[in-house]
C-alpha cells in the first residue's frame, strides 16, 4: 500500500509538470526537450540555415540592409569580429546573424561567350561549323566573319578551276586562299569583347584576344584564347564587384576577395 501511494504522489507531481525545451550551444542548432511527465530526455537537431538569393548588386546590398534591419540579422557574425561580404569566382556571399544562420549569395554564372570561348577553346571544327560559331556563339567582328565566311567560295571556285583547267590539287588551291594567295588573308588573331558575368550581374565588357589556328588536310579551323586572358576578364570583373559592394554595403562591413567559410 505504502508502494502504491509514493507511486501515485509520483503521478500526480509528474501530470503537474510541463516539458522544457533547452537550447544546446553549437552549430548544428541543437534543440533537447526534457519531458519530466514520462521521464525522457530528446535531442532535436533542426537546419537553421535561411537563404537569400540576389539577382545583381542592388538587389543584393537592397536584401543585405533588410536582413540586418530585422531580429534574424541584428546579431553580429560570429565568424569574424568585422562582418564580411566576400567575392569568390562563382558568387557573392555574406553570412551573418546569430550562429551564421543566414545566408545571402548573388551567384556569378559566366557570360555566354566567356563560357564558349573556355569550352570551345582547341577543338577544331570543320568551315561550316566554324562559320556558325563566330555568327552565334560570339561576338565576331563583321570584318572577320565575312573574311571566313568567303572562304567557301574560294574553295569552290578552286575545285571547279581544277576540273576545267588543269591538274593541280584542290588542296593546293585551298591552302594559297586560307594564306591570303588572293587577297582576302585571314589574320592570325582575332579579339572579341566578353562580358565577365550573365546578365543581370552587369560588369564591364573586356577583351579576349584569340589565334586562329588552320589545318589544310581536312581544312579545319580552332580557336585558342591567349594565355591568361580569360582569367584576367574575370579578375577584372570580381574587382569590379568588389568596388561596387564596398561603395554601398553598411557602414562597418568589409568587401574581400576569398572564399567564405559554409557550414
């Protein structure tokens, strides 16, 4: 009986207690609810994380100041004593708030021609399709385009030359046309204006110097950036950005060039 009443005093002092729910310090933003009512103790990891994509510079300095005018972003960083926002090759990114549960990132995707020109660069392509490439993919100048592009009708012309008037190969006849033999000499290099990043992230235009690369046995045709200059487009705009943000982000913040450290 006297059993019976301590278990029943044990009840009742349980069904009168309500659950605790305690905040463990660390970065996985762990959670552990004490329920004295059935005697358990459970540990709840919840992602914290909350994302802000930008679309361009004023979007991203705009989300930035509204971020931090709120509870979720008046928190110092904890990642550093200087709140930061930094500028690697494929975006912009802050972290900020309490345990850096906030994440704000303006992706940087490179521009349609930068990419081509990284992703075509040594390939060969016969005329028609090299043709198609500087009319397309690139911003060719029209001097150059129609230099290249004539170059069907040499070839033609010289085929038809070696059937009614002698004996000499096509090959021949193609090779003095593709050197300039007529006139009409394509040049070694050729430089096209690049925009570093896709629209919307608008940095300024730079130049990317090319050689034009010929084989004459099939005739085919390459591109090959010179070296370094692609990457030297990209610095420029990531130095670009780094001046933009540093001109409007809030006072107290600092704009580096590196990676940020993500959970």
């Amino acid at each position: 009986m006297i059993a019976e009443a301590i278990e029943r005093i044990k009840d009742i002092i349980r069904e009168g207690m309500t659950a605790k729910v305690l905040q463990v310090p660390g970065p996985d933003w762990s959670y552990v609810i004490q329920n004295p009512a059935d005697d358990t103790i459970e540990r709840v990891n919840l992602d914290p994380e909350l994302s802000f994509a930008a679309t361009d510079v004023p979007s991203f300095l705009g989300i930035l100041k509204t971020i931090l005018a709120t509870d979720i972003g008046s928190d110092k960083p904890t990642m550093a004593d200087v709140p930061v926002v930094y500028v690697e090759n494929a975006q912009v990114c802050a972290v900020l708030g309490a345990a850096e549960r906030v994440k704000l990132v303006l992706p940087l995707p490179s521009s349609d021609e930068l990419e081509c020109l990284e992703e075509k660069s040594g390939e060969w392509f016969d005329h028609r399709h090299f043709v198609n490439l500087l009319r397309d993919q690139l911003p060719t100048p029209p001097e150059i385009l129609s230099k290249i592009r004539s170059l069907k009708a040499k070839q033609s012309a010289a085929s038809a030359s070696d059937i009614q008037t002698r004996n000499e190969s096509m090959g021949r006849e193609v090779n003095r046309s593709v050197l300039g033999g007529d006139g009409e000499e394509i040049p070694e290099t050729v430089t096209f204006a690049v925009r570093p990043f896709a629209p919307p992230t608008m940095a300024k235009a730079g130049t990317v110097e090319c050689s034009i690369d010929i084989t004459y046995d099939p005739v085919a045709f390459r591109l090959v950036p010179l070296f370094g200059q692609t990457d030297a487009i990209k610095i420029a705009g990531l130095d670009q950005l780094v001046a933009e943000l540093g001109s409007g982000v809030p006072e107290g913040w600092q704009v580096l060039r590196g990676a940020v450290r993500l959970k």
